[in-house]
C-alpha cells in the first residue's frame, strides 16, 4: 500500500463498523430498558404473574415465558390490551412496551 493510502484505512474501518456498534449497543440498551420494564416499572410487576428465568421471576398465575415462547408482537398485543386475568397496561409508553416485548421475546429464546 501507498504511503498515501495509511490513514484512509482505519478511517475507512471506523466509518463501516461504528454503525454496528451502535446497533450493538442500542439493542443491548432496549434490552436492559425491557427488563426494568418486565420487573420493576410494570405495575403491578409482570415477575409477579410470570416465570422467566433471565429476569429470575418465578410468577406462576400466568404461564411461564421460558415455556410459551412469545414472539415481541404476542407480547406487545398482551401488554397493551390485556389476556384473560392479565390487566392492561395502559400506563406504559409505546417505549417501554416495545423494549419489553423485544426483551421477553429474547430472554425466552425466541430470538
Ligand atoms: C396479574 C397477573 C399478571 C401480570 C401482572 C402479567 N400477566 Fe401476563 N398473563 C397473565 C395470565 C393469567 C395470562 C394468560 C391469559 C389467558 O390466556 O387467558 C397471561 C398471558 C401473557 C402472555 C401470553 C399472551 C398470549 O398471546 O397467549 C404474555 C406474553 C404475557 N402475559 C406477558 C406479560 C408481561 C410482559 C407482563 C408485564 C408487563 C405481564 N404479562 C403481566 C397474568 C399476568
């Protein structure tokens, strides 16, 4: 290679992989957003109702996440609108039922 042609390469390899850190990270983020969400923000607390190992809730009115393997959509339709005994949670922004869907979908191996 050139003498040119040294400093255009690491700029060009920064150029191409910074978005797939952030991509990384901004998953990573939405996943710990979720899991707040799944145990702490959701009233009442969704690990009071379900098992999910990855969040160490052992909630046995609703079946267990681990078992049912939702997908992020039949999580989301559950969390806005309600099942059976399970409430809806309307007190939860479009955020926070998005990253609990995508964090419940994952932990529960579906993705
Ligand atoms: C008061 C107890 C209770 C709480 C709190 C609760 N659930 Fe449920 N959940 C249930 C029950 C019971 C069912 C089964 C309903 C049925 O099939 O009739 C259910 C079903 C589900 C299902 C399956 C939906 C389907 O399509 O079959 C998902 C996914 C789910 N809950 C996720 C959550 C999440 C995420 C939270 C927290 C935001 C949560 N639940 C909070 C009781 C609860």
């Amino acid at each position: 290679m050139s003498l040119r042609y040294r400093g255009v390469l690491p700029a060009l390899l920064t150029v191409l992989l910074l978005p797939l850190a952030q991509t990384a990270s901004a998953d990573d983020a939405k996943l710990a957003l979720g899991k707040k969400v799944f145990t702490e923000q959701a009233m009442p607390s969704c690990s009071i109702c379900h098992a999910l190992q990855d969040a160490g809730a052992t909630g046995a009115i609703g079946p267990s996440l681990d078992e049912l393997k939702p997908s992020a959509a039949q999580v989301a339709t559950a969390v806005r609108s309600g099942i059976g005994v399970m409430p809806a949670f309307t007190a939860l922004s479009d955020e926070q039922v998005d990253a609990v869907a995508h964090y419940v979908a994952t932990a529960a191996g579906r993705k």
